[in-house]
C-alpha cells in the first residue's frame, strides 16, 4: 500500500482546521453586527424618546434650560432665593405688672421673661426688571412665628396660613418705564418703621405710631408706576384698613403714595387713604414719611398721621407725630434716638385696645380721652454682619389716669438679638 509521507499529513489537517475556524468567525462576525445593529437602533430610539422628556419636562419647569444653575436641576428651586431672622430677648417692666402683661406694650407680651420674638422666613423669586420693553413677573411670600407673631401677621389663620405676613404675584407690563403690578396680601404703605421690628429698624421695640396710627397686611392689589428717578406713585386697593386678609362687607379702601427724592440723601412719601371699614363705619386720612441722611454716620427720619373717624354718631380723630436720629459711631456700632406723641382727643382711638390681640394689654383708665408719649434710646451693636445686638432704654407716659398699669409713666429696660441670614 502506497502511503504518503508522514510529514504531508499536519497540512491537510491544517487547511481543514482553518477552513473551519474562519466559516465559524465569518457567521460568528455576522450575528455581531447583527446585534450592534439591533442596539444601535435601541440607542436612536431611547434617545429620541429621552429627548422628548427632557423637552416635556423644561417647558413644565422641572429640568433646567438655558443657563439655569445645574447645581440645582430644578429650574424653580434655581431661581429662589431663602431670607429671613431670628430675633430673642429679655425685658422688665419697672411698674411689675400684677398680670406680667405691660399695658400698651407690643413687643415681649410678658413681663420679666425671656421671649422668641420672631423667627422669619422669606421666599422669593429674583427682583422684578422694571422694563417698557419686556414683562417680567415674580413672587415673594414671608412667614414668621413666634410672640410677636399675633400682631404682624394680621388674618393669615383665615386663609389658612396663621403664620402668613405676606404672599404676593408681582408683574412687570411693558408700558412706559413699566407699570409694576402686585396682587396678594400686602404690607401697609404707613409707617417709617418696618414691623420686622429690631431685625430692620434701629430700635428694638415697636413705637407705638406703628401699631396705633398704622395698620396691618391686607389683601388687595397694587399698581406703581416710575415717572423719573425722583418720582413714583403706588395707588392700592384693599380689603378695608384694618379688614386684612378677609373682607367681610361690601366696603374698600384706597391707598396712594406719591415717593419724591429731591436729592441723592432725602427721601419723602405723600400717602393719603380713605374708604368703607364696614357699613357703618368710614375711615380717611393721611401720613408722611421722610428721611435724610445728614452725613455718611448720621441719620434722621419723620413720621405724621392724621386719622379720621366718621361712624353712626360723632366722628373722631387720631394723630401722631414721630422722630427718629440715628448715628454710627463705627460700622459695628451706633446709637438711636426715637421720640413719638400720640394723640386722641375724642377718645376713640388708643383706649380699650387690646395690643396685639392679647388680653390685658390694652390701655384702661377712666379718662374719657388722652394722649401717649415715648422716648427711646437704642445701642446697635453689630460684631459679625450676621448679628445684631440691641439694649434698648424706654420711657413711656400717658395722659390717661392709670394708663400703664395703674401708673402713668414706666420705664422698661432689656436687649434684644437678632441673627439674619
């Protein structure tokens, strides 16, 4: 038998086994691209359909668009801004008030007693661009807790909201320099000093101008309109002037303020007010507000009210005159002066009020009218940007008989501390 030599027979097994090998890679090789094929079109699908979302979710403000921070994929949490204080302190009463309840006091509702004056919180969009050309719109809406709470946040447990100070829709419409536009529940126009109390104003305790010949939030809407940058006007419409977040008559008020800047230092406001409180009752009247700041360190300011009255039978009136003067000796430290009259002379107007809505706060006397008197002097004592410390000497008098728990004149003495953030 011829046979062929050993050494051919590794190339035929060779050429077989390589024969082999590249069929199986060549089909191996078409059922991957078949494969990549499939995911790639997988890939165009969920792409397009991820796409659509994202496009879904930016038109409903849920994910950024534009230049929105991505730090924070919300596009309404990107663009809110979080403020707000903390505020304590510790007050006695000379007179020692049998109930622990100063008469006609607002702040510290109780005698001798450590207090948690407010805690703030204020969310906002970013500032309103006052624009002819462009709308633009915006909200802010404030709560605070705490003792003093019952008297700034006038009629929010109406609404549901007990702790609610203020909730306002703001919109810029393009129409001259741009008319501004608010609706909501909305801070008074009155008064020179805010009722955050300490955390903004130089003195710590509330004057009495603030609580007697001013008035709370109320619901309503506003329109201010920019003529030149020395001149503006605020005209509102609102729930009554002490009706708040609720209405209950058919009766409104409306408020003007005319906002002059004669100079780069002074600054003036005009407001006048009158309407329907109730059916039976009417109440107009007027205020001015000023302030210049005299040099870089000192300050003064100036609040007038008139008041009228006009219910079923006489009709009565309420004015107050107030001063304040203020000086930084250095940027952490500066004194402030405040004196206040208020005057009542047809008994309708200071007597009988319970402060703050608190029982055994109001004035009692047998007096028929009168007249209050404060003078206040406050140390701010800034030590980091963040905090602010205020002893505060006070001095009150009264005309009325008795006025001040049974006495006519006190003097209360503490500090207060606020944290802003």
């Amino acid at each position: 038998m011829n046979k062929k030599p050993f050494r051919n027979r590794p190339k035929h097994r060779t050429l077989l086994l390589g024969t082999l090998l590249a069929s199986g890679a060549s089909l191996a090789m078409g059922q991957e691209t078949g494969k990549l094929d499939q995911l790639e079109k997988e890939n165009v699908d969920l792409r397009k359909r991820l796409e659509a979302l994202e496009a879904m979710a930016q038109k409903e403000g849920i994910m950024p668009s534009g230049d929105a921070s991505p730090a924070m994929p919300i596009k309404a949490m990107s663009e809110m801004m979080i403020s707000g204080f903390v505020t304590a302190s510790y007050f006695y009463d000379t007179r020692t008030p049998k109930d622990n309840v100063s008469d006609g006091y607002l702040w510290n509702q109780r005698h001798n007693s450590f207090s948690i004056n407010k805690v703030k919180l204020t969310i906002a969009s970013p500032a309103v661009e006052r624009s002819g050309s462009d709308w633009d719109a915006g909200y802010r809406a404030s709560l605070i807790f705490g003792e003093n709470a019952n008297a700034v946040n006038t009629g929010g447990e109406l609404q549901g909201l007990e702790a609610l100070r203020e909730a306002y829709v703001e919109v810029n419409a393009p129409l001259g320099t741009g008319l501004n536009i608010k609706a909501g529940q909305l801070i008074s126009l009155l008064n020179y000093e805010s009722g955050d109390g300490g955390a903004a104003n130089a003195n710590f305790s509330q004057g009495y101008q603030w609580y007697y010949t001013g008035n709370g939030p109320s619901a309503g809407v506003q329109l201010g309109y920019t003529f030149t940058d020395w001149m503006d006007l605020k005209v509102r419409v609102q729930n009554g002037m002490y009706a708040g977040a609720v209405d209950g008559n058919n009766g409104k008020t409306a408020m003007a303020s005319l906002g002059l800047k004669p100079d780069s230092k002074t600054w003036i406001n005009l407001i006048g007010f009158g309407g329907d409180e109730s059916s039976s009752q009417t109440v107009k009247g007027g205020s001015i507000l000023a302030g210049r700041q005299m040099t870089e360190k000192f300050g003064l300011g100036l609040e007038l009210d008139y008041f009228h009255f006009n219910p079923p039978g006489a009709s009565s009136e309420l004015m107050s005159a107030g001063a304040w003067v203020t000086y930084d000796f250095t940027p952490k430290f500066g004194i402030a002066l405040r004196g206040e009259y208020l005057s009542d002379p047809d008994g309708g107007g200071l007597k009988g009020i319970l402060v703050g809505g608190r029982a055994g706060s109001a004035i009692t006397s047998t007096e028929a009218d009168g007249n209050l008197a404060s003078l206040t002097l406050t140390f701010n004592w800034r030590p980091t940007p963040n905090i602010k410390v205020q002893p505060e000497v006070r001095y009150d008098t009264t005309s009325y008989d008795g006025g001040f728990d049974g006495k006519t004149d006190r003097v209360i003495v503490g500090a207060g501390v606020s944290y802003l953030f």
